[in-house]
C-alpha cells in the first residue's frame, strides 16, 4: 500500500508538498542524475511527495472475486430499497452529500440527514452482513462551485480531511466522486481535477485500508473530456464508473433511447454506449471500467409512434375574451420515469391509453412502448431498459472485460425482482471467502 513520508499527516500537508515541488527537485540534483529521471514522470501522473515513484492502484476485482455489481441509492429512494439483492450487489453507494466551493460538506443537507439516519445505518449493516461494499457519494452540479474547488488548494484539503472523517466515522468503505461539469474549461482544469482525484484517493488508502475510490463521469468524456482526463483518473483511482445514459434526454427534439447500445456507426445516434467504451478503453485498462446503466427512462410526448420520431412541444388553444380572441400554448411534458413506473402504469388496460404497443429498437438494443392519450390528444412513447436489453448490455460488459455494471438507481426497480433476477442470472452471487468488508462495524 502507498506510504507517506513521516511528516506528512493531513491532507494540506499533501498539497503543501506539491507547492514545494521545485524546491525538492532542486535539492534532489545532489542526488544522481539517473535518481532525478525516476522522478520526473509523466505530467498527469505528478507526484504527491517527488520522493516516492507513482504507483498504480490495485484495480476493483482484485481486491473482492467476481464482476463488480455497482448500485447508486439517492437519499430520495431509500425507503425502497427492499427489493436490493445484496447477495449480488457488491457497491453500495449512497447518493450523496454535496461539497461547497470552499470545500466544505453540506450538513444541512437532506442527503446528509439521510446518511446519518437510523434507516440509513441499518441498511448499510445489512450491507456489510452481505459482504457489500458502502461508499459515500460527493457530489457537485455546478461549474462556478466545481472551478473554484478546483483553484483553491485548502478547499481541496478540506473536502479530503472531512470525507475520510465521514467513512471512518460511518464505518464504511470509501467514496465515489461525481462532479458533473458542463462545458470544456481547458486542460488545466482537467489537471486539477485529476490531482484533486489523486490526492482523496491516496489519502484514503493512507487513512482506511481497503478504502475505495471511484469517479463518476460522463459517457462522453474522452469524445468531450470537460474535466476529465480518463487516463489520468483512471490511474489515480480505483475505478471509473461510465455513466452511460442521457444520451438523450427530457428536453430532446427525437424520440431515441437514453442509453443506446449502437447506432452511431450506422448513422442513427450522434453516439453510443458501445462507441464509448472503445474510446475509453483506448485510455484505460478494461479491469478498471464500471459500465453505469439506467433503471428509467424518458417519456415523450410525439408526433407518431416510431422511432426518433420528432418530439411534440404542445398545443395552442383559442379563447375569447370580449371581442378579441387570445390563444394560449400548453406545452406537452417529456419526463423520466422509472422501471416501475413505466411496467405498472402503462399498459393496455391503463385508463386513458388506446393503440398501446411495444417494440425493440434494432440499432439502439432499447425496448420502448407507444399509446395514444386520448384527453391530450397526442402520441407517447418511452424507451425502456427491461430484461432483454439490459441483458445485451451485461453481456457486452462481460465480452469486453469490463470490472461489472452499475445501475441509477436503487429503488427505481421497487418491487420488480426481475431485474435482480437478471443480475444474478449474468454475473452470479458474491464470493465471500476472505471477504473484508465483513469485519467492519458501522457506526
């Protein structure tokens, strides 16, 4: 396991180091020639201490046998999380605590309140009862707030101190990091974030033996790298977790599916889940990529029932008033929808639906269904994932070599044991020989 030098015992030591790399560089030419060479690595793979040589981290499947199975449980579903098969789930991550700009973990915070709650305890005992592994999400949605982070060195200290404080204090197993930026700031940024990644990740081993690290990113990033370097975070962390939905969204103008598991190459979607793990994969081991698949899907309102059809934005209607005549435009609402909702509400027999279909999008490897609502007078359709694509996807995780899949999110399948079904059908039950996780007490 990475060791530190003696005199580094927190996390601004860490980065106080970095501020003083010149320096040491400087005295280290005492040094031989070739003892310098050791130490001048790559740029994205700068050291913490110039002392001590970059070493790579363990990858997730060394450390627990088998795929990795990789679930994200937001605070607002935690009351429906008895369908979890923790027998086949190997990563429980909580989601999620937000980090200020100025580092500092928001406490107020429902998600906070939610992760210190009895009921969250209680779950994450069951957890480790199963030999599941819990993480703590940090999350942060907005570009100003995750730049500023990203320029202030003691923010960066203190984020890192407080989260290794909380998984201690919890008694669980490390974080997952999901900064959500929008937008390319330059390769500074991308720079900083990496070495921010390094920095937690390394801490956190120091801290909390068989601690883990992962990244949260977007399935475009090598394509549009925003603030991630793959390579880099690859290196510096256990694991990259590949959000491999929205490629559409609530807002689209075509109906096509969120996650699509080809059709890029046929000309049909502006990108893939398959095209972007080869583009990852061209950065970064195989054992290494989490392959994040979505337990929802978008509801659109449409001009017919086909695939990538145009998406409908309303209507208008006319009303008097004295003797002028005013119109007033009532758009139609594209939503997502979880698994549950779309299986239980629309149906045939549903009130208010008629010439209700199914089918299966050839390119995209996406389920979807397809009704009239009569009282709005316009045509419906979402793209769903159900046993037969999201199985095509776990077996495309599989041929590639992926360390497992993912799921957003815990509790969109609430009383739907089909899709644990599937799960333990493709990647097996836990083996838990030796297994870590086990002797942990949380607190």
């Amino acid at each position: 396991m990475f060791q530190l030098p003696g005199s580094i015992k927190t996390p601004k030591d860490f980065l106080g180091l970095i501020e003083k790399k010149y320096l040491v560089l400087g005295l280290l030419s005492f040094f031989s020639l070739s003892a310098l060479t050791i130490y001048s690595s790559k740029p994205l793979q700068k050291l913490i201490s110039p002392l001590i040589p970059f070493q790579r981290l363990e990858t997730l499947k060394e450390d627990k046998p088998g795929y990795e199975v990789f679930g994200f449980a937001p605070y607002w579903t935690f009351n429906k999380l008895s369908n979890v098969d923790f027998s086949t789930l190997t990563t429980l991550a909580y989601f999620g605590v937000e980090v200020g700009a100025d580092g500092n973990l928001d406490k107020s915070s429902k998600g906070y309140e939610t992760f210190m709650s009895p009921k969250a305890t209680d779950t994450f005992k069951k957890a480790h009862n199963y030999g599941t592994r819990v993480v703590l999400t940090l999350t942060q949605m907005n570009n100003p707030n995750i730049l500023a982070l990203m320029d202030d060195p003691e923010a960066q200290s203190r984020v890192i101190t407080q989260a290794v404080e909380e998984v201690k204090n919890r008694g669980i197993d490390g974080v997952n990091i999901d900064f959500e930026y929008t937008g390319n700031p330059g390769s500074e940024y991308r720079e900083k974030f990496s070495k921010f990644v390094d920095n937690m990740t390394k801490w956190m081993h120091q801290e909390i033996p068989n601690s883990k690290v992962t990244v949260s990113v977007y399935a475009s990033s090598v394509k549009d790298p925003k603030i991630y370097d793959i390579k880099a975070l690859a290196d510096s962390s256990d694991g990259i977790f590949m959000m491999a939905y929205d490629f559409a969204v609530a807002g689209s103008s075509n109906a096509i599916p969120t996650s699509p598991l080809y059709g890029h190459k046929e000309g049909k979607y502006w990108y893939d889940v398959s095209t972007a793990v080869e583009h990852f994969l061209s950065k970064m081991p195989s054992d290494k990529l989490i392959l994040g698949v979505p337990w929802y899907g978008y509801n659109y309102a449409v001009e017919e029932p086909k695939i990538k059809t145009a998406t409908s934005k309303g209507y208008y209607t006319y009303y008097k008033k004295g003797k002028r005549t005013y119109s007033q435009f009532i758009p139609y609402k594209s939503y997502a929808q979880t698994y549950t909702l779309a299986t239980n509400n629309i149906t045939p027999n549903s009130d208010d639906i008629t010439d209700y279909t199914e089918g299966f999008d050839e390119y995209g490897k996406v389920s979807y269904k397809a009704y009239y609502v009569p009282s709005l007078g316009t045509w419906r359709m979402i793209f769903i994932e159900d046993q037969k694509s999201l199985g095509l996807k776990y077996d495309f995780a599989k041929e590639k070599g992926l360390a497992g899949v993912g799921m957003w999110a815990l509790g969109f399948d609430d009383g739907k044991t089909e899709m644990w079904s599937l799960l333990r059908e493709k990647f097996g039950l836990k083996d838990l020989a030796n297994n870590t996780v086990l002797a942990k007490e949380i607190r």
